[in-house]
C-alpha cells in the first residue's frame, strides 16, 4: 500500500474526482446501480464520518471514541 500512497499523494484532487465520477458512470451504463433505485432515482448514502476529528470537545454532547492508550478524539 505504500506505493499507492505515494501515487495517491502526488494526484491532483480534481483528478480523484474525475476517477470517481468516472466509475460512477460505467456503473450507470454497465446498470450495477439499477437495483438501488426507487421511483426513477439512484438512492445514495454519504458516510461523513472521520471527515474532522479533534483533540478536544468542539461542542458540549459531542460523540467521541477512546484509544487504547486512553486518548479521546472527538
């Protein structure tokens, strides 16, 4: 994995999305995604979860997870 890292580091973001929207698109014709949708539409979920993590509570309630080392991240 440590030569696609170094691949990956070195691409433009704009050619990630380009990829993505790439595959999606041969998804669509080769109809992989047909049996996801409902009334005409693809339906899609969006997993946003690690997107931000902090060191500290960035507001009261805030969920957070521990590290074995006793460290939170939020």
């Amino acid at each position: 994995m440590d030569t696609v890292h170094v691949f990956l580091k070195g691409l433009c973001p704009s050619e990630l999305e380009k990829i993505n929207r790439i595959l999606i698109q041969q998804q669509i014709q080769k109809r992989v995604l047909d049996k996801f949708r409902y009334n005409g539409r693809y339906i899609v979920a969006v997993d946003g979860t690690g997107v931000f993590s902090f060191n500290h509570e960035p507001f009261a309630g805030c969920p957070h997870k521990s590290s074995k080392n006793g460290e939170k991240s939020w």
